[in-house]
C-alpha cells in the first residue's frame, strides 16, 4: 500500500488532519457549537468553489471563507436568541453562492464532487505541506488559549468574573476552529467535516469524564477513523470518504450503545 | 476595613432602573443573606461587586478598593447554570478550570493548583465526587462543586446566587450549614441570596433585602418587618410570625414563597392563591 506515492501523501494528509480534527473537535463538542462548525464547512463551499472560478486553489478560497465566517460567528455571541437562524441563513446562502460559482465554471462536476465529499488520494506534496503548516497553527493557538477556553466554556459566568473576555475566547477558538473545518473539509469534503470534527469527539466524550483522557482518546479516535478508512478504501476501491463516516458512525453508536446499556453505574 | 462598601449605587440594565441610590456597607467576616423577589437586582448586585456589570451612578468598595474585574479576593458561584451540568465531565476537571484559569497557555496544572483544587473540594465535603461525572450527580452534589469553585483561589469574599434553587429542604438545610461553616472557619465576608428567608434564619448575621430598587439592611428582626418592606415595595405588607417561621404576605399572598415556586416551577399567577395558606 505504501508502494504508492499517493497513497503516503494521503496517510500524511489524513494523519495531520485527524490530529486537528480530534483536538479541535473535543473542545467544539464540548462547548456545544457543533452547529457552528457544521455551518463554517458549508461556508467553505463557497470558498472553495470561488477561488477554482477565479483560478486560485480551492484550499485558499475555503480557509479564507471559513476564517471570516468563524470570526463573524463569534462576534456575534452566544446571547442573541436567533443565532442558530443566523448560522443557519448563512450556511445556505453560502451554498447557494457555491452553486453559483460551479454555474459559471464549467467542467465542474469532478470539482464539485472533490469539494462536497473530498479528495485526499489527490493530495500533492505542496498541499501536504500547507495542511502541515496550518494544522501547526491550529494545535498552536488552541494550546494557547485552551486554559481560558476550558475555564470560559465550563462555567462562563464565573470566568468572565475572574477576568477572561468571553467574547476574545469565543472569536479566536472560532477562527482556530474554521482553520481545522478548512483542513478536514480537504480530507472528507465539506458534507462530511461532522464525520471527523464531531464523530471521533462525541465518542471520546461518551468513554471518559477526563478532560486530558478525552482530548487524547478524540484525536486517536480520529485517526483510526481516517487511517482506517484509508487503508479499507485502498483493498475495496470504495470511496475513502465513505469508510471513514462508516468507522466514525460505528464507534460514535457503539460507545452511545455502551453508555445507554445497564453496566454503566446508575445515578445515585 | 468594610468587605463591601456601596455608596449611593445605582444600577440600571437595559434601560430598566435595578437599584437606585443604594448605600450599606457589609463587615469582615458577616454572613448576609441577600432576599427579595425575583428581579428585585440580587445577581445584578452581585455582579456590580465582581465588576462585570456597570454602574450608572455611585461607588462600590471591596474591600477598600474599586470593584474591577478579576478581583483574586472574590470567589462568585452563579445561579447553577453551566452549559456543562449535564456533561460528562469529572468534578475534578469542572472544580480545576478555575485555578488560574484566567490565564493564557496549556491548563498543565502545577502542584500550587493542584492543592488549592484539593483544599476547596475538601473544604465542601466533596473529594468523593472528583472522578465522578457531573450528569451523575444530584443536585445538592452540583451545588457543592459550585461552592468550591468559589473557593479556588482562596478568595475573602464569597457571593453565593441562589444556591438553594431546586433543592430539597434536607439538602438545603445541608448547604447552609457548610457555608456557615466554611464562613467561620476561613473568616469569609458571605453574601448568600435566597428566595426565602426561613432556611436561613438560624445562619444569618443580617439581611439585605431588595425591592423596588431600594434596599435595607439589618437584623431579621429590623429588616423583615411590615413597616420596613412596606416602605420598600411602596405596597401594604404584611409580615407573620408563626411557630419560628416568616411569612412575607402582601395582599393576602406569600410573597417569598410565590416566589420561589414562580421561579422553580414556572407556575403561572393563578397558582397563587392556594399558597398564602401554606403552614409550616
């Protein structure tokens, strides 16, 4: 398997996005703003779909598209009622846009199935190394923020009494999270960013009540999903995209099955 | 030295008078209950103290010093609602987030963290529930973990919102009586605000009542009187004394207890009239 140039590229690809997804994801579950991640990836489609139009890599459009769309999402705060019709307005006008600039470029039906469900048997060394470089960024700014992050997202009212800005915290883990949605949209298409932002996440939260234990598990989780979907996808020629939602499904139900089933300890 | 000193405070939020023209002043080491109806300005005064909300006229000392945000000397635990109660996270981890949790970088915490984490879960009675998941938790093993966030960082001055709301009386009764506790063995200045006054009757030093933007201060005995709250709300009330409980009526309703019930159970006003008949 690892004959094969393509395939190294992807196991790279694969591995430093799991490790952004996994980290970035347990704190985007954590702070319940998965709508928010899962809207920042559709933003993305305009992005990506723009910068081809215009003859830039779609990587560029994306990470740009989903950089301000996160920060706007965290300017906006969590106060206003109506913000999930926000984000929700803004995803499908963002998709709307997408499908508009696939109008006007031409040969688009292989662009588009590359941008919706991914494509990371064609990744390139040069995208390797911008998926390296941004994935640095990404575990660097969220090791920067995570002690206020985890204080701000545990109990809000009191860290903001402590002296945290809730509104600094939200803006730049939106901004790191739009990074990671950018990278994992590479990987598994901006349809499927839930599979490896939430997936690995969601279930890692489920087996530990450890905050350490639980970052660990979500970015070794996200990593079996895509390493093993990877190698799945190379012995059946099935989509890689498909293997990798399969195993994430499979582990998020099966650890949702094991923490419903009686063995659990009850509530006293 | 007051704790808390509050000159002529007004405070207004969102274009809505909350207090106006408040002055008291709160000494070291008291344990004051905080009373009055819902939006009568107990969290809002509570946050004016911790210097996140503003005020629009007057001066609050803690201290001696001008409120700011991120005061180290005030430990704050809000009305229990964290977006995680339900989250399965373990008491220990929801406790540490406070130590230093202010600050930028890795939350690695150091031994100094570790052991001021330890001493405010000891401090609650609550190293058993370390490792637990808060979900798992009851509601009284939640109010305690709240308690001892407050308590990180060894603050002077605790501000405690409702930490009654949703508890039985046995685990209310429980709650009071380690903050008292606490209070006196620490010397803490604790300002505690409930809906009603009877559970706290045996644990107080004075009341702080707010109503209609006013305030009083006092003994039980001066504060919770019908003259006093009269004044307060600008309304008749009345105050009865039956076998060593207070009822606060107004009009024939018990107003502390609508309270209370209006805020746990989202009764509607029709309920009302049933509860002025309430005996202990």
């Amino acid at each position: 398997m690892f004959d094969y140039d393509f395939m190294v590229n992807a196991f790279a690809a694969g591995g430093i996005v799991a490790l952004v997804a996994g980290a970035v994801g347990f704190f985007l579950v954590l702070r319940g703003q998965t709508f928010a991640g899962h809207a920042l990836s559709h933003v993305g489609f305009a992005g990506a779909t723009g910068a081809v139009l215009i003859g830039l890599p779609p990587l560029a459009g994306l990470v740009g598209f989903t950089l301000l769309a996160g920060i706007g999402i965290g300017l906006i705060g969590d106060r206003i009622s109506s913000r999930d019709v926000v984000i929700g307005m803004v995803l499908s006008l963002s998709l709307g846009f997408g499908l508009l600039f696939l109008h006007f470029y031409t040969s688009y039906a292989s662009q588009a199935t590359a941008v919706l469900f991914g494509n990371v048997l064609a990744v390139g060394r040069p995208t390797l190394w911008t998926l390296g470089a941004l994935g640095a960024l990404c575990l660097g700014g969220l090791a920067a923020i995570s002690r206020p992050l985890i204080f701000a997202s545990l109990q809000p009212e009191l860290a903001e009494a402590k002296g945290v800005s809730l509104k600094v915290v939200a803006v730049l883990f939106l901004a790191i999270v739009a990074i990671a949605v950018a990278e994992s949209a590479q990987i598994v298409g901006v349809l499927l960013v839930f599979t490896l932002m939430v997936g690995p996440s969601a279930a890692a939260q489920r087996l530990t009540t450890r905050l350490s234990v639980g970052v660990a598990l979500s970015v070794l989780l996200a990593l079996v999903d895509a390493w093993g979907g990877l190698t799945l996808a190379f012995y059946t020629d099935w989509p890689t995209s498909f293997w990798i939602t399969a195993l994430s499904g499979l582990v998020y139900f099966a650890t949702a099955l094991m923490a419903t089933s009686p063995i659990r300890p009850a509530r006293p | 030295m007051t704790a808390i000193a509050c000159d002529r405070v007004s405070i207004g939020v969102g274009g809505r008078t909350i207090l106006s023209d408040v002055s008291f002043a709160i000494a070291p080491g008291e344990f004051v209950g905080v009373l009055g109806a819902n939006g009568s300005g107990k969290t809002t005064l509570m946050r004016a103290i911790l210097g996140v909300a503003p005020t629009s006229g007057g001066a609050i000392r803690v201290f001696g010093e001008p409120v700011r945000r991120g005061n180290p000397a005030i430990g704050y635990a809000p009305q229990g609602r964290s977006p995680v109660l339900h989250g399965r996270i373990s008491g220990w981890d929801f406790v540490a987030s406070v130590a230093n949790g202010h600050r930028w970088g890795l939350p690695w915490r150091g031994p100094a963290e570790r052991a001021d984490v330890e001493r405010a879960l000891h401090l609650v009675g609550a190293a058993e529930l370390a490792r637990r998941a808060i979900a798992d938790m009851s509601g009284g093993e939640r109010q305690r973990l709240l308690i001892a966030q407050a308590l990180v960082g060894s603050p002077r001055l605790l501000l405690l919102d409702e930490p009654l709301i949703s508890l039985d009386p046995r685990h209310q009764q429980a709650v009071i009586d380690m903050v008292r506790d606490i209070g006196r063995t620490l010397r803490l200045t604790v300002l505690f605000s409930a809906h009603e006054i009877n559970p706290l009757l045996g644990a107080l030093d004075r009341v702080l009542y707010l109503g209609g933007t006013h305030a009083a201060i006092g003994s039980v005995d001066e504060v919770i009187s019908g003259p006093v709250l009269s004044r307060l709300y600008d309304a008749e009330i009345e105050v009865i004394r039956l076998h060593g409980r207070i009822f606060v009526m107004s009009a024939g309703h018990d107003l502390e207890h609508d309270a209370h019930r209006h805020d746990a159970h989202g009764h509607d006003a029709h309920a009302h009239d049933a509860h002025a008949h309430d005996a202990p």
